[in-house]
C-alpha cells in the first residue's frame, strides 16, 4: 500500500508519544540536572571545592527546601503537643503514619480534610509545610514558631479557621527552591500554576548563585593542573551593583513582579531587566520597607551604604553559617568605624560595645507581613528579622539596658 498523505501523517502523529519518550529518556541519561546539560549538579562540585562544600550543606540557603519528614520537621507529633484547637470548633490534629506525617483538620469533631507533609521550608525561626496535589502545590495549614516552640496557623492565615486552600506559586519558589518546571498554562487567563514535580532541586545550591557550571567541571577535570578558574564568573569581576544583585535577587521584598522568571539570573545579570517595568512607580517609602526578605532595600537606605562602597559581602560569606556569631560581625563594622573616627557611642560606652554593635544599630524588628496566632492566646506573634537599615535608633532604649546589664 503506498501510504497517502493522510495515512502517513496519522502514522507519524502516532509515533509522536515514542519519539518523545526516546528523546526524553536520552536526555535524561545525559543531563542528570532538570535545569539542562549547562548544569553540573552541586555534588558535583565537591570533588574539587570540598571545604566550601561541606561548610555550605549545612547553611540556612542550603536548607531553606527539603524532603518533609521526622528529621526536617521540627513540630512535635507526641499526644498533647500535636493538636491545635482554634477554639472556634475547629481543630488541627498533626499525626505520625507509616505513609507519612499528615495534618488533619477537624469541624466539631468530624474530619474535614487530611494531607500529607511532602515540602519543608525553612527551619530557622519558622517552618512552613507544603503538600501535593496533583501536579499543584499548597500550604498546609499549620506551621512551626521556633520562639514558640510549637504549631501555630500558617502566617497570613486567617485567625480561626482551617484553611488547606492557599496555592503556591512559582515565586515563592524562585526564592525557596535552586529549581522547578512550571508546565506551559493551557489557557491565556492566568491560573495556578503546575510543576513537573520531579523537576524541583531543593535547596539554594552552588549553581543557583554562581550559574551554569558544566563547562566549568568539564575543563578542570580535563586539565587537573590548571589553577586558574575557566568558564566561571568570577565575583571580583562584577561591579558594585551586579554584585548586589545576586543577593537582591531573593532579598528585595515580595513587591515586585517579574517577567523574566528569576531562576534564569546568573551572576553578572542586572536584576531590572527581569521586572516588568514600572509595576510599582513611585518610589516606596522607607516605611514601606518590610524587614522580612528586603534587606537590600534597607541596607541601600543606610548612610553606611551611601557613604561607602560596601556590599552584602562585606559582612557575609554566602558558604558559612555566621548566625549568632555578633563578634565576629562588629569586627566588620569596626574596620570602617575604628578608634580614630571617635564615634560618640564608642566613646560613651567604652570597650564594651566592641563585641555588639548588632543589637543597637541592627535591631530585631516585628514584620509587618507575617505574624502567627498562638493557640493559647488568641492574639498574634511578630515574625523578628533583624533591620538592615544600620542607624541609631533611640527607640531601643531597652534592649541597650538590657545589653549594658548583661556585659558587666
Ligand atoms: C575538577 C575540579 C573542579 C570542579 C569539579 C569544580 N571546580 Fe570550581 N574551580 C576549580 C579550580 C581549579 C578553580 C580555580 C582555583 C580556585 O579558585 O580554587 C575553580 C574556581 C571556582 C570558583 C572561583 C571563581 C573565581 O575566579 O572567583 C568558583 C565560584 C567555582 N570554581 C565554582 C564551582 C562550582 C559551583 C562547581 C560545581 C558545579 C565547581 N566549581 C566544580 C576546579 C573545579
Ligand atoms: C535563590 C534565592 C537566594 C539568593 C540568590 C540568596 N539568598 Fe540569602 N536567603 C534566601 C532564603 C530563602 C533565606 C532564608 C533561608 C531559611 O531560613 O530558610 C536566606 C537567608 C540568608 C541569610 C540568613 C542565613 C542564616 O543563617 O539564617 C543570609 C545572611 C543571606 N541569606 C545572605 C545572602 C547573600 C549575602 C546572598 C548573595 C551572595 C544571598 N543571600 C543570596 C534566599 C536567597
Ligand atoms: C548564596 C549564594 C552562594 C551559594 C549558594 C554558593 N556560593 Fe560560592 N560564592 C558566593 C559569593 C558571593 C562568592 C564571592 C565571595 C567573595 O569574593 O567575597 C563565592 C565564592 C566562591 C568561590 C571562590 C572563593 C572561595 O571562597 O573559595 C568558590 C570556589 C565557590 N564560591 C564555590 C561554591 C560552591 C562549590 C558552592 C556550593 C557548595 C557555592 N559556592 C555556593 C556565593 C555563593
Ligand atoms: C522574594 C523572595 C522570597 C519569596 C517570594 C518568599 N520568601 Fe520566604 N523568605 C525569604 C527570605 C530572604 C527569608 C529569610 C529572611 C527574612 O525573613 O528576611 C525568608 C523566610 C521564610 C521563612 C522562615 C525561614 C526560617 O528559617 O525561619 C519561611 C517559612 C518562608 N520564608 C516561607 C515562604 C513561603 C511559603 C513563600 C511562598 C508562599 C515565601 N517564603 C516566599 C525570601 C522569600
Ligand atoms: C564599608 C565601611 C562601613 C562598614 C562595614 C560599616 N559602616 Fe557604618 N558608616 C560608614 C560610613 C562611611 C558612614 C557615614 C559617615 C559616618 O557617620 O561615619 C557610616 C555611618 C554609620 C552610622 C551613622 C548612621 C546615621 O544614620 O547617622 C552608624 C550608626 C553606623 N555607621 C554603624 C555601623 C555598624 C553598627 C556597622 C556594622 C554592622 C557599620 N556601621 C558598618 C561605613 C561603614
Ligand atoms: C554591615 C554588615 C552587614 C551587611 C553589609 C549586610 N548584612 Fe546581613 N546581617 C548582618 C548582621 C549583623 C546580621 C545578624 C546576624 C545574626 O543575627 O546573628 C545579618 C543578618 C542577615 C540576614 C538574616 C536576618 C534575620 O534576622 O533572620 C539576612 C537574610 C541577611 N543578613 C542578608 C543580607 C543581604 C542580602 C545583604 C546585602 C543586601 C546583607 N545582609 C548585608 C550584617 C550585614
Ligand atoms: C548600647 C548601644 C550601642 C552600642 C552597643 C553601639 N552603639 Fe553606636 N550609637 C549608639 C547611640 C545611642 C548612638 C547615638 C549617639 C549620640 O547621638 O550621642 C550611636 C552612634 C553611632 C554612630 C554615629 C556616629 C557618631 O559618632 O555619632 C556610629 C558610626 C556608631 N554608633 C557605630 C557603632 C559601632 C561601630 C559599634 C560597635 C563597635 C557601636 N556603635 C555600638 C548606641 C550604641
């Protein structure tokens, strides 16, 4: 039978799905990371970074996504503690099964809703959980207050009422995540989004902040003896503002809405061009400067930022974790302001104030876009995060008491 047009075009319509496969499978065996053969995959890194690499697993980026399970979640599931009552008829049981770690809600006793714990975020101060359905992502409703020590409802939820409703977009993700495949929307009208749930890489990893690194590993495998970096963006090379930008990226605020998704910026790229132009066009306002994610904001409106040409790294090593450690971050304020500036607080307050300028100059500030309910008291708990607007602020004059109590 000599195939006409119709038939062959059927035919080849019919082998579509296998050739996809074949192409897909090829890939796949190929290109071991889901963002393409320019990645290299973190672990891959190890070999030769190893220092930097065992520091960096355990740091806040590294850690900010992973697998939920009885390591990552830190609410407890012991009868007593694992039940939040809304006091409104309305309750949240947190349970242990072999499947898994579920969260269960309650209307007068009967049970409403029951999902599965399959993404934990954060760790820190805060944990939020996220489950699956589909190929969709949700918020659970319960959250964990580390300050609390216990289950609170998820922040921005309203007060009393069970809610297994919130959608997650990709741009909580671009902040959370190294990686995900949003699938193409079937429809113009904008809708939840779906993701190719295997397509998500946990953690903000090595390529995340230094880009696509194949080619990198390539070469320095083929040539062991070469010491001098190849086919990797140096950071020394960058200009103060690009820089800046490869923080920005994830701390400047939630404000702003992007074009361009930002799990596509690499060092060296500017930030705006990802934006859609004048969303928000007149300037914010100090005040509209949340402490929770905007340290870049706040920072640039510092005199200390104005006045130098400092950058987040001039205090941070993105590889280390440094929480807590306030000595070591007053020393970087005293390689700008030493001795002979004869500033009035050194001055005042004598040695003492070397091993803490934090506290006084970078206060821990209430969010104004996340606070939780607490179970026992029915009014709400600030989300802390430490302003990086570097100032004097005399309305601290507590917490400066407090201090001066506790160095004697
Ligand atoms: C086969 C060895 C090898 C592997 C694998 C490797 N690198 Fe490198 N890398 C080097 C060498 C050699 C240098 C240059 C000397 C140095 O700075 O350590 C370098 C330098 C760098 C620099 C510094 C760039 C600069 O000039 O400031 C970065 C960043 C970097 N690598 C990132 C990575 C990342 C991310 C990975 C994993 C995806 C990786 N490397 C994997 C060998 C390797
Ligand atoms: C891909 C997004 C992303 C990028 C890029 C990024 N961060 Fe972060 N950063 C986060 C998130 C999310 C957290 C909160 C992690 C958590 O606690 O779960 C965080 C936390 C931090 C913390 C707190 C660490 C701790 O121990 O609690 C510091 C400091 C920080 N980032 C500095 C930087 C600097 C400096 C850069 C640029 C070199 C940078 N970040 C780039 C997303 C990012
Ligand atoms: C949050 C962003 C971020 C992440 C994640 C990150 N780095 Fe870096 N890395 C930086 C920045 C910024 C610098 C430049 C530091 C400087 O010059 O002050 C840097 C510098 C480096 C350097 C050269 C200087 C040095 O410290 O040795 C290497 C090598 C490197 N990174 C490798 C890695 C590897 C490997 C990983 C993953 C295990 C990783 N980085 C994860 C931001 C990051
Ligand atoms: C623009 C980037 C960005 C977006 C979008 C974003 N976050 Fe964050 N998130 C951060 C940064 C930065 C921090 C840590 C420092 C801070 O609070 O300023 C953080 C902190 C957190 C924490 C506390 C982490 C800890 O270790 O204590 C949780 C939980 C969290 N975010 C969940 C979410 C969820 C869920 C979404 C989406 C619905 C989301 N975030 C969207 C950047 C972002
Ligand atoms: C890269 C250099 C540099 C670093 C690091 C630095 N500053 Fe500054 N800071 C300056 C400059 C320059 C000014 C403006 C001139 C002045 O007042 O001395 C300034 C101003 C200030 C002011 C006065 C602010 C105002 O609004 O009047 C305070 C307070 C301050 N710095 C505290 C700190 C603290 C605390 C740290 C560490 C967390 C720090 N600085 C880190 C350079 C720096
Ligand atoms: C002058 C020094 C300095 C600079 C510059 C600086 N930071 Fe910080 N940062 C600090 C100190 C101090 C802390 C508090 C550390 C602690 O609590 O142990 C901090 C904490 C943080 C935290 C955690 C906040 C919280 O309360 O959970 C994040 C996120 C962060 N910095 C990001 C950045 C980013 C992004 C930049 C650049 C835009 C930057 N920092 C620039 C000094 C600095
Ligand atoms: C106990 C709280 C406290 C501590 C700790 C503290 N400061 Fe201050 N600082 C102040 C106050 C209050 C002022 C305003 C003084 C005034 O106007 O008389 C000030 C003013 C300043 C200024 C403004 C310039 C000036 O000379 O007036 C700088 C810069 C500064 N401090 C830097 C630092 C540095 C660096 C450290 C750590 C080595 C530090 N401070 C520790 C409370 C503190």
């Amino acid at each position: 039978m000599i195939p006409n047009k119709k038939t062959s075009i059927v035919f080849l319509i019919a082998l579509l799905p296998i050739a996809a496969c074949l192409t897909r499978c090829l890939y796949q065996s190929k290109a071991q990371d889901p963002r393409g053969r320019a990645y290299a995959g973190s672990a891959s890194c190890m070999q030769c970074h190893k220092d930097v690499y065992s520091s960096y697993l355990h740091t806040a980026h590294m850690q900010t996504s992973k697998p939920a399970g009885s390591e990552t979640v830190h609410g407890s599931f012991a009868a007593g503690q694992n039940t939040f009552d809304f006091g409104t008829g309305q309750k949240m049981v947190m349970e242990k099964r072999d499947s898994g770690l579920y969260q269960t809600g309650y209307v007068n006793g009967r049970q409403i809703e029951t999902e599965r714990f399959d993404i934990a975020i954060g760790g820190i101060k805060a944990e939020t959980y996220l489950y699956w359905k589909g190929n969709k992502l949700f918020e659970l409703p319960m959250s964990y207050f580390k300050s609390l020590h216990g289950w609170t409802n998820s922040p921005g939820y309203a007060k009393g009422i069970i809610n297994f409703d919130r959608p997650i977009v990709t741009r909580c993700l671009e902040c959370h995540t190294s990686y995900i495949y949003a699938l193409p929307q079937q429809s113009a009208i904008r809708q939840q989004p779906e993701f190719e749930k295997n397509s998500l890489i946990y953690g903000i990893d090595c390529e995340r902040c230094h880009g696509p690194a194949a080619q990198h590993v390539e070469f320095h495998l083929a040539n062991p003896a070469e010491k001098k970096t190849h086919f990797m963006v140096s950071y020394k090379s960058l200009t103060r503002d690009q820089k800046l930008n490869t923080c920005a990226v994830c701390h400047s605020g939630n404000r702003d809405q992007f074009e361009i998704s930002t799990f596509n910026f690499k060092p060296g790229d500017t930030l705006e061009n990802f934006k859609v132009h004048d969303y928000f066009p007149q300037k914010l306002n100090l005040a509209d400067l949340d402490v929770h994610g905007n340290q870049n904001g706040l920072l640039s409106a510092s005199k200390c930022f104005l006045m130098s040409n400092m950058d987040c790294m001039t205090c941070h090593n993105a590889h280390n974790t440094d929480r807590g450690n306030l000595a070591m971050y007053s020393q970087k304020c005293i390689n700008c302001h030493n001795a002979a500036n004869h500033n009035a607080c050194t001055q005042k307050m004598g040695a003492a104030t070397k091993t803490n300028c934090i506290d006084c100059h970078m206060p821990e500030q209430a969010s104004g876009a996340i606070a939780v309910q607490t179970a026992t008291e029915r009014n709400t708990t600030p989300y802390q995060v430490r302003t990086h607007r570097i100032a004097v602020y005399p309305e601290q004059p507590q917490k400066i008491m407090d201090y001066l109590k506790n160095i004697k």
